[in-house]
C-alpha cells in the first residue's frame, strides 16, 4: 500500500542520518540509560562514604544544582531526555523478564492521584530533612527509587512506577507539554491495517510468532511479518501511537518505535505547547486539571520555602505548639506540611473552582464545572515552567561551576593526587541571574495569557473577553508572587560558601 506520510511525520528526527539509527537502534536506549547508572551510582556512592558537607560531595550538588537546571533545559530543547535514559527504569527491565505477568496496576491508582501525592511527599520530605544538605539522606533517596522502580514493575503486568508514581516523570510529563518533539505515525492508513498492534503489544514473543497482515484473494496471506525474542516489549505506560496526542506519560523510550514491524512511528517536530491548544489532548479529570494547576502553585511554594519570609510563617505556626508541649522536629513538620498542602493543592483547588465558577457565569455557556476547570488548566503549564525554570536557574547558573572541585575532591579521596580548586563557583553577577529569571517567568506568564485567551475564544467566542478574567487574574496572581518570591534574597543551596 502506498501510504501517505502525515505533514508532521515529515518532521522526523527517527529519519535523521546517524542520530535516527542511533535511536532507533535495539540497544539505543542503554547509550543514555549506561552513563546515567554509572553516575546513579556514582552519587549514592560518594553520599555514603564522600564528605558529609553538601557543597563537597556528588550526591548533593549534582542532583540538586544541575540535574534541575539541566531538565527543564532538555525539555525545552528536546523533550523528556532524562526519562528516556532514566536509570531507574533498567533494574524494572530486569523486574519484567523476571516476572511473570502479575496484575494491573489497582484502578482506583491509574490516575494522577498518587503521582500528585509523592510530589508534594518529595517536596516535604526535601525541606523537612534539609536534603539538599544531606549527601546520606540523598543517597538513601536514590536507593529508594531503585527499589520502587523494581519492585513495582515486578509485581504489575504494566509500568506503574512511571506513570502513576514516579514524581519526577510526573513533573517532566507536564512540561514535556512544551518539548518540540512528539511520539506520532507516519501514516494512519498503516496503523489502520495493522493486525499486531506492536507498539502497545509489543513485538516479543518467547518462540518465533508469524502475524498475517493481509490476505489476498485466493485466501493465502500475501503480506506477513515475524515477532520473536529479538522483539522489543510494547508502550510500558499502554500508549497507542495512533492515538497519541500529547507527550503526557510517554517516557520517550522509543520501544513503540523498534516494536512497530511496518516502521511506522516518527519522533516529530512540532511547535512547543501545540498539545495545549488543542481540546483533546488531555483526559478532562480532576486529578489531571489538579495536576496541571497545583504544579504551578507548588513552584511558586518551593521557591517560598528558601527565602526568609518562609521562616516567620513556620515561627508563627510552630511556636503556639511548642508552647503546648510538641517537640520542636514535630511542630516544624506540621507547619511545612501545612504550608505545602494549603499552598500546593488547597489554594489552587479552590481558587481553580471559583475561576471555573465565575467563568461559567460571565460566559453564560452550559460546559459543566469539571469541563471547564479541565479546558483552561493547560494554560497554566508555561507560567509554571517559567516559575519552574526561573527557581532552577537560579541555582543552576550560581552553582554551575561547583561540579568541578567536587569531582576534584571525589577524585582526590580515591587517590589522585589533585588538590581541589575551591574557586570555582558559577555566575556571579545577581543582575544577569535575575535577567535570565525575569524572561523565563515573563515568558511563562505572556503563553499562558495566550493559552487562556486562546481557550476562552474558543469556549465562550463573544463573551470571551468576560470569562477569561478569572484564569488570567489567577496567572497573573501566580506572576506576580513568584516574582515577589524572586525579589528577595535565596539560599544559594550546594553553593560551598553557603552548602
Ligand atoms: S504504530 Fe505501528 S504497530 Fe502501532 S498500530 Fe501503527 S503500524 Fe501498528
Ligand atoms: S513506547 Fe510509549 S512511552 Fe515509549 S516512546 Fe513510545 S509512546 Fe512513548
């Protein structure tokens, strides 16, 4: 069958000449997944015998100053780089050889509850147990994901540590909304025919397995392809390409890719944020427009947690319990929790409610509250990520140096005879930090403007220019405490002068 390329797929990175063969190729994955093991076990290694001073050992300044930094770079260049070399994810390729085919993931879980929730568990445990200043602790962090990874994916038949787990693939899947690259087909006519569905089914099979894709007309297949050993496991988060129409949950392992017998899958280019625009990219749940909109809010709270204000709020909280007697560690536990929970989720479920409330009524138009809170989350992606990205930045570009003395010091401790050079330290000029912080959150704030006028056009047309007022308040609220939050001074965290 001659079948016609779809415009998007003539974008194809998987068509480029090395890089395409490279990707596509059986072992493709592991070029990535290989360095990032060794440097997984590299940290946990320094974190349990290195120095205990957060500044001068691996676990602490690589995870917390650049792996951030380097993330939100990657999606917006490429797209979800690191769950594509995840490290995690090649112990839980091991778990699935070795496992029977167990159950499903429970149903009341296969949604972004759980995913919501070990977000703001990262968050809390980060700020309560000072990770950023515990190489040990960090170490032991990393462990943990290992073992969650393995023993999940050991139990269930599908992948549930990335998709309804793993916080840090929740955090890439949202904003991986802006990557310039998406997992789409050549050719819907192929996939129409196609027996196999190799891309969610996979192509292995233990014994060699023929699949007919067409009969002729004497009854005899014409057209027949083979899966066998050699074949590749299908889409781990139960992605079907020719339904995919966002990056959400896909980890960019390209199996589909190498499981499609009729090479029919394309890594397309396409414009950052196109998902957002369009109404059916999303499943319209509560736990996905909750997701999309309390990241936002959570960016703008872990940004809170590292100024001084934060300190006079957990003082004025802790302090009456103390007076009645509760330990102090327990006292400072609550107060973050209670700053995490009513600025990360209760203020933004109830300040999305009322938006999608007076939203209704200015625009007069009959889509049900859960509809209409659902079709304006997506505008809050950018103006988090520029949140995001303004926080990150900020100890990424003032740390970005400290990798080198700290290695040196590593490599010190092991016996080469080098003498770490403590001078090195990242960009000093605050005024280019708060250059670069300004643009990404004016950047986030002026698409996520667009996103929401965009959305209200196409829900309330005429009335648009009423009913948008809630969503664009509620990112312009967002704008403007972030950049309160950035006006004051931070702790510069893995810094060595401060570490
Ligand atoms: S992407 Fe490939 S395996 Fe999946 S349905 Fe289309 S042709 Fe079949
Ligand atoms: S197999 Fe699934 S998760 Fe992996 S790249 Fe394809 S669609 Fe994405």
């Amino acid at each position: 069958m001659n079948a016609q390329v779809s415009p998007a797929a003539r974008r194809d990175v998987l068509r480029l000449p090395l890089l395409g063969r490279a990707l596509k190729w059986r072992w493709g994955r592991l070029l990535l997944q290989v360095p990032l093991l060794a440097l997984a076990l590299l940290l946990v290694y320094d974190g349990f015998t290195g120095s205990a001073l957060a500044a001068q050992n691996l676990a602490t300044v690589l995870p917390w100053v650049h792996y951030r930094g380097v993330i939100v770079l990657a999606l917006l260049l490429a797209g979800n780089l690191f769950c594509m070399g995840c490290p995690f994810t090649l112990p839980r390729t091991l778990a699935k050889r070795l496992s029977s085919r167990g159950p499903r993931f429970p149903r009341l879980l296969r949604n972004k509850w759980l995913a919501l929730a070990n977000l703001l568990l990262l968050f809390f445990v980060y700020e309560w147990l000072d990770l950023w200043a515990s190489p040990l602790l960090t170490a032991w962090l990393i462990v943990t994901y290992f073992v969650a990874a393995f023993a999940l994916e050991a139990l269930f038949s599908e992948s549930p540590f990335c998709k309804y787990v793993c916080p840090l693939g929740t955090f890439n899947f949202v904003y991986s909304a802006l990557s310039p690259l998406q997992i789409t087909t050549r050719s819907h006519d192929v996939c129409r025919t196609c027996v196999g569905k190799e891309c969610l089914n996979g192509s292995y099979s233990a014994a060699p397995l023929i699949v007919i894709d067409q009969i002729g007309g004497d009854g005899q297949p014409t057209a027949t392809h083979t899966n066998g050993p050699r074949g590749t496991l299908g889409c781990g988060t139960q992605l079907f390409v020719p339904q995919i129409k966002s990056n959400m949950d896909c980890i960019f392992c390209l199996d589909c890719v190498r499981a499609c017998p009729h090479d029919n899958v394309a890594l397309a280019g396409r414009a950052p944020g196109a998902e957002l625009t369009r109404a059916d990219a999303l499943p319209k749940r509560w736990d996905m427009t909750l997701l999309l909109v309390a990241l936002a809010f959570l960016g703008v709270v872990n940004a809170f947690g590292m100024v001084p204000p934060v300190y006079d709020l957990l003082q004025s909280i802790g302090q009456p319990l103390v007076a009645l007697g509760w330990n102090a560690a327990a006292a400072e536990a609550l107060g973050l929790l209670l700053v995490l929970l009513g600025g990360g989720v209760a203020l933004p479920a109830l300040l999305t409610l009322a938006a999608a409330s007076l939203s209704r009524a200015l625009g007069q138009n009959a889509l049900a509250l859960r509809e209409t809170a659902a079709a304006f989350a997506p505008a809050f992606v950018p103006v988090g990520l520029g949140i995001w990205a303004a926080h990150y930045s900020f100890h990424f570009l003032v740390g970005f140096w400290t990798v080198i003395p700290v290695f040196q010091k590593f490599l010190a401790d092991h016996g080469a005879t080098i003498t770490p050079d403590w001078s090195w330290g990242g960009v000093t000029d605050m005024a280019l930090v708060g250059l670069v912080q300004g643009a990404a959150l004016l950047a986030g704030f002026a698409a996520s403007g667009y996103l929401a006028q965009r959305t209200a056009m196409r829900l309330y047309r005429r009335r648009a220019p009423l009913a948008m007022l809630p969503w664009l308040a509620l990112i312009l609220l967002l704008a403007l405490a972030a950049l309160w939050i950035f006006s004051l001074p931070m702790e510069m965290r893995g810094n060595v002068l401060f570490g």
